[in-house]
C-alpha cells in the first residue's frame, strides 16, 4: 500500500491549476468512485487545511464522491477563516492525485483538499498559498523539496499526564531503550504505517523530554510533504487513540518537560529540468554549497522574524522560544551547529528550526518557500556565519518574537508577507490568531493565583 497518486502527480502539481481553475471540475483522469470500488473503500475523510494547525474533514460515502470531486461539499467559512454567518457556504473540492487509503482502517481513504468560495479558488486557503509558491519556484526553474522532524509527546488517554509513568523516572530520557520497548506497541504500529505508504521511514528517535518521541521519513516535493504532513498528525493521533493513549504535538504539553515539541523542517531547491539539487557546490571551501543557497538563507534570514506567527502559531508555542538553548530564538545561521536557528547540517539541505508542532503544515512550507525565492531573486546576504553557542552570547543577536501578539503585529506590517500571500490571507490568519490570544487573556491561570494571591 502506498500513497495511490498518479504519475502525472509526482510533482506534487494537479493537472488542473486550483489557483484559477472555476467550479465545476472535471473528473480527470482519477476517478474517485471508479477506484474506491477497485480498492475497497467505502467513505473519503475529504480534508482540508485550517488557518489553525489541524485538519478538518468531511466525511463523504462511495456513491456520492464523484459529485464532491466535481463540486466539493459545503461548509460554513466562519468557523475557521475570516468571515461571518452571511457569507455563502465555502466548498471543500478533493484532490484526486491525494488519495491515502488508511492501512489501518481499509474502508476509508483521507484526500487532501483545496478552498473554493463562489465558485471560485478560496483566498485564505493554506494549501492554495503553497501551490502558488510551488509555481513561482517553477518558473524560476526550482522545485523545492523538503523533509520534516516532527516531534510529538506521548500522553494517558485523557492527556493529563505523561503515558509512561516510568518514563518521568530519570533526568533525561534521549533515545532511552526501556521506554521505547515499553511503548513500542504505539511507536512501531506508527513506523509501519508509514512503511505501509512508502513514506520511507528511517528513524525512530526517544527524544530528550519525557515520553516524546520522533519519527522521521523521506522527502518529498514541499506540497506532498505538506498533504502528507497533515494526514501523519490525524494518523498518529488516531492509532494513539486505538490504543489506549493520546500523542500531541503542542509544544509544551506540561510544566517542567526537559525539551518541547519542534517542527524542524529540511529543504532544498531541485532544477526542473535534471532533478538535480541545487544547493550542493564542491567548489565552496566553507560548507560545501552553492550560492543559490547562500542566497535563499539570506532570504531566510531577512524574513524569519515576521514569519514567525505562521511558525510558532500559537500562544504555547513562545513557551517553547523562551526556552532558548537548543531551542533557536535567535536569528542567526551556521553550519552543523545546533544553537541556531538556520542550520547547514549538510551540503544538500538547509534545517530551519524554529517552526513547532502547532503550525498549519502548508503555511510552514508556503512561508519557507516564499522567503527563500525572495532571497534568491534579490541576491540577499546572510551574513557572517556563527561557529560557537549562541545562548553565550544572546547580546550579538536579534531576538524573534517573544509573544503571539508580538508575532502578530510583525505579520500585520509585513509587506512581503502581503505582497506574497495577499492581504485576506494574511489578515484572515491575524483576525484567528487575535482571538485566540483575546481568550487567552481572559484566562485566569494557576500561576495568577499562587503568585497574587497574598495581594
């Protein structure tokens, strides 16, 4: 079993272009009924992408598919975008070249899906925003292609505490052996899935904190990555469940876990023309690479501040920044060294580090995109590379974001964020985001009450 996309899909690109294609679309050439019959599936999870982290899904039976493929199925646009009660229903249209049968559970099969408004592409839709960079970086003769290391926290079934009581007993657990055994029956039913959908899986890693885990697997085109990035949360989440616990991938889940949840994401850029990757140079004597990636760091760089509100999306998520350590808050890049925030860790990638485990997986990938072309087509700089510990010298850096608001308002005064994304993107995404941190300050907290209470 694998992810069943049809050769002219490799890419990652449908043959009919979302960004401009109106309502009704053809079947094409997948037939989602046609196959479901073929394959034994009886409902489609038709999902889509939020402007939060989290995928939603409409669930739609065998016999009704090929109208949904051609015409999507409604849902009210207020409930996760910028709109209200008045706007008409938004249509959730499935891509065909997406179908994922679920190992686990054969009857259904997960489709990852584009926005329509009107009859017409939706312009808050995550998954649209990183089609369009995908063509921008195709025009430019790129295709950028990534990997992702997602980690995620192992809980007891109502998540109030860790799922491994054993576990917590010991400072530090990295890549600790009897807790991986203990929890292997969750763990490795993860890893085979994946090996089921030939998604390459190559390492099971125990991270440092308690009961958090990562599992990493192949690269792909960033849009597939992204599609398959948000089905692996639903997945893992799901088969925890099965058994008995429940995975998160906020990015402090408890008070006092030695590490927190981040998103590493690797990328490179890959010539349309040979499939060959552009970021390697033997000829540089520092780190092995070429110019085109010197410059997409410096776009990198220029830029990381105000897209961090699409990376570290949440108010959780500045718990995980101010960390610090091994946790980048700094803007700053160096070669194979893990206390910053743009990392060369080899001649073919570059490890960008600071987005976390709540961020939306199409917007993670879209701004990555984005601000590396920028950086490209403007020959941007990124500076001196930094060899030592950054936490030592915290005074030679800027700092990112320390607070969602913070983030928020760089996002809102970014012209190149409004320029690339356009402006209903990237206020849809603020007027979320203001909300929730509108609630959050509403909230009285346990901290409030021990350190106020003799007031």
């Amino acid at each position: 079993m694998a992810d069943l996309v049809g050769s002219r899909a490799e890419s990652g690109f449908t043959e009919l272009d979302p960004d401009r294609t109106p309502l009704p679309l053809p079947v094409g050439d997948v037939d989602l009924e046609k196959k479901a019959k073929e394959l034994g599936i009886k409902y489609f999870l038709v999902s889509y992408s939020t402007l939060n982290s989290d995928s939603r899904v409409s669930v739609v039976p065998r016999r009704a598919i090929r109208d949904v493929q051609r015409r999507g199925c409604g849902v009210p646009a207020a409930m996760f975008f910028k709109a209200d009660g008045a706007d008409p229903e938004m249509n959730i249209v499935p891509d065909p070249n997406t179908l994922i049968q679920l190992p686990w559970k054969r009857e259904y099969g997960w489709l990852s899906s584009n926005l329509y408004l009107n009859g017409k592409p939706f312009s808050q839709c995550p998954r649209r925003a990183l089609i369009r960079q995908m063509q921008r970086a195709r025009n430019m003769g790129f295709v950028m292609k990534s990997g992702i290391e997602p980690e995620f926290t192992l809980l007891n079934k109502d998540g109030s505490a860790v799922g491994d009581p054993l576990d917590a007993q010991q400072p530090m657990s990295l890549q600790e052996p009897l807790s991986i055994m203990r929890n292997s029956n969750i763990i490795m039913k993860i890893y085979d899935v994946m090996e089921e959908l030939n998604w390459e899986p190559y390492e099971v890693d125990h991270e440092a904190a308690c009961c958090q885990y990562e599992i990493n697997y192949g690269f792909a085109d960033a849009l597939k990555t992204a599609d398959r990035h948000a089905f692996m949360k639903f997945m893992i989440k799901e088969i925890a469940e099965l058994e008995g616990f429940r995975i998160t991938f906020m990015p402090v889940p408890l008070p006092n876990l030695l590490c927190s949840n981040g998103l590493h994401v690797n990328v490179s850029l890959w010539s349309t023309k040979d499939d060959k990757n552009l970021f390697t140079d033997a000829s540089d004597p520092a780190l092995g690479i070429s110019q085109t990636a010197y410059h997409f760091l410096g776009g990198l760089m220029k830029h990381v501040k105000e897209s961090c509100a699409f990376l570290c999306p949440t108010v959780n998520s500045y718990k995980r920044l101010n960390l610090g350590a091994w946790c980048p808050n700094t803007v700053s890049w160096g070669g194979n060294n893990r206390t910053v925030l743009l990392r060369v860790p080899a001649n073919n990638r570059i490890e960008h580090r600071l987005a976390d485990g709540s961020a939306n997986p199409h917007l993670t990938q879209a701004v990555i995109l984005a601000a590396g072309l920028d950086g490209i087509e403007n020959k941007i700089d990124p500076g001196s590379r930094t060899d030592f510990e950054v936490p030592k010298h915290p005074e030679r850096f800027q700092k990112v974001p320390e607070s969602l608001i913070d983030a928020l308002a760089l996002l809102r005064g970014s012209q190149f964020l409004r320029s690339t994304f356009g402006d209903a993107l990237v206020n849809g995404f603020n007027y979320v985001k203001e909300k929730e941190w509108r609630l959050y300050l509403s909230h009285l907290s346990q901290w409030e009450r021990d350190y106020y209470m003799n007031c």
